[in-house]
C-alpha cells in the first residue's frame, strides 16, 4: 500500500465558503476568547518586568498566546531569557509543520510568502482547512486579521493598563479552545482513516504530556499521520 | 523576549517560504492532509487536560463534555464553543 493510493480520498471535509469575510465570520468566536488572554498576557507581561511596548512587540511578532504566558511564566519564575525563549519555540515548533500543510495556499514572491505564512496560526490554520487537504488562502487570512487584531490590541490594552484586570479562567475562557478545536475536528471523526489517525494524534499527546517539554506532544502527533499512510 | 519572536517568525516561514504555492506531490500530499486530524486532536486533548508537564482532570473537562453534547446534538460553532465555556465556569464557580 504506497501513499499514491489515498490520493483520490472522499472529501474529508464539507466543501467550505471561500473568501476573506467567510474566513473573518468563521473564526469570529474566538476573538472575545483571544481577546481576554491578550488582555491578561498584557497584564502579566508588565508584572514579570517587561514594558508595555515589549509586551506588545511579543504579541505582534510571536502571535501565538501559548508560548507567550510560557516564556513569560519562566522569566516571573526567575528563569533565565534563554530558557524562556526555548520554552517558548519549543511550543511553536508544530509551526514547522504546520506551515509546511499551508504552504500550497500561500502563492506569491518569497517576501510576500513569509510575510503570509506569519498568519498561519492553529485558530486560522484550522478554520481555512477544506477537502483538497490544504487551507484555503482567503479564509485563512481573513481568519488571521481578526485574531490578529484582537491578540496584540488586547495584548495593549493589557500592557497599558487601560484595562479590568480580568482573569479569563473565571469566565470558562480556556474551555474555548478545546471546543473550538473539537468543532473543526468533527468532519474528521465521520471516516474511519482520519478518525483512525485522530485517536492516534490524541493518544501520543497525552502520553507525551508527562515526559516531554509543553509543546513537544502536540508536535509528535503529527506523527500519527503514518498510521493513515500504511493503512488502507 | 525578542528572541522568541524571531524564532517563531523562522519556525512559521520555513514551510511556505521553501515552497509556497507549489502543488506539494502525491507521496507528500498524502501525509500532509492527515496533519490536520492529527494535529486538531492533540490540540484537544493538550488544551483540556494539559497542566505544563501534568495532566489534569478540572473543570475543563466539564466544558469538553458541554462541547461533545452540543457537537452530538449538532449545535453550530458558537454553540459548541459557549457551551464549554459556560461549563467551564460554572463548575469553577460552585466547585
């Protein structure tokens, strides 16, 4: 059974409405839930002795809240910057592999494809997914902007202290995430190949999450995709 | 902390920079559609039942049920995602 064989798989996932506004529309919950945690990583960021315009700068160039309150709960620790940072590439290292899924959509002269390829977040990434296997690349930078907005907006509303000191745990805020990523997972859990490939995708997360760094068992799901590859 | 700002923005453009808008080819394309199972659902399981290096079973876990229901009873989006969210709260406001 050679990888060619899958190629002309049933459409995995329902045809999606292409475009920037779809992309903006589809990824419009979780702006409040973005929002909330740029606004706390603002916060925290200042308490852990960064200025305001350092935390803001972080948000605009890392976008990726994980690794951020990562590298940011080592330096409040007392931990070094160098550890801080690894903490904090190690989580966004399944960015390496992620780019690699969205890198068809992202045409165009090399400047303009990394400048593309910064929007390509898990929210964005997930949301453009469409049954050809690669992320549409209206949807996907219409779904960036929006985050984008809302991740270093707050990030400066937070860091400037012109914001409720809010803590987003209380409202539910980090249940979000799980839920938006089972929704986008749900068309994947109807064949048996991908739902194969999804349980296994969770399995080694999970028993990775006590032995390895944060970020290293997301990224070794990715592994799980030979398991669909050798299967008919 | 700009380090790991730079960092990500290498991490992010490797893929698409090396071979952006190219039709990947069928041995790669395979793989790669499977990467989005895969990943979605060790970003589940990581963001409900992750603690650092820990797994934890709080009231996250109560919003991740929420969001099964709603996905069972074939709620949209928002639903799914409000649902966990409400759950999530209310177990942390009377537990």
């Amino acid at each position: 059974m050679s990888a060619v064989d899958i190629v002309p798989a049933p459409a995995m996932v329902p045809t999606v409405r292409r475009g920037y506004g779809e992309g903006a529309r589809a990824v419009a919950p979780m702006a409040l839930a973005i929002a909330a945690f740029g606004l706390s990583f603002g916060v925290l960021a200042r308490s852990a002795g960064l200025s305001p315009w350092a935390a803001v700068a972080m948000s605009a160039t890392t976008f990726a809240g994980s690794a951020q309150f990562a590298a940011i709960s080592v330096l409040a620790a007392g931990g070094s910057a160098v550890v801080a940072v690894g903490a904090g590439a190690l989580l966004n290292a399944r960015y390496a592999v992620i780019g690699l899924s969205a890198a068809p959509a992202l045409r165009g002269p090399a400047w303009l494809r990394f400048l593309l390829a910064q929007l390509v977040v898990d929210e964005s990434w997930a949301v453009a997914q469409t049954s050809e296997g690669v992320p549409d690349r209206e949807r996907l930078i219409g779904a960036a902007f929006v985050l984008y907005v809302s991740h270093v907006g707050s990030t400066a509303v937070g860091a400037f202290g012109l914001g409720l000191l809010t803590n987003p745990k209380a409202l539910g805020l980090d249940a979000a995430f799980p839920a938006l990523f089972l929704a986008l997972l749900r068309p994947y859990l109807l064949h048996r190949r991908t739902l194969t490939v999804a349980v296994a995708g969770a399995v080694l997360a999970l028993g990775l999450t006590p032995v390895a760094p944060p970020g290293v068992p997301i990224l070794a799901a990715a592994g799980a995709v030979l398991i669909g590859v050798s299967r008919p | 902390m700009i380090g790991l700002g730079l960092a990500t923005v290498a991490i992010k453009a490797v893929g698409p920079v090396l071979l952006g808008g190219r039709q990947l080819p069928p041995q790669v394309l395979a793989p790669v559609r499977l990467l989005a199972p895969a990943l979605l659902a060790a970003l589940v399981v990581t963001q409900a039942f992750g603690s650092g290096r820990d797994l934890a079973l709080d009231a996250r876990a109560a919003g991740l049920a929420a969001a099964v229901a709603a996905l069972l009873l074939r709620a949209p989006i928002l639903v799914i995602i409000a649902s966990a969210a409400v759950a999530t709260a209310l177990v942390r406001m009377f537990a």
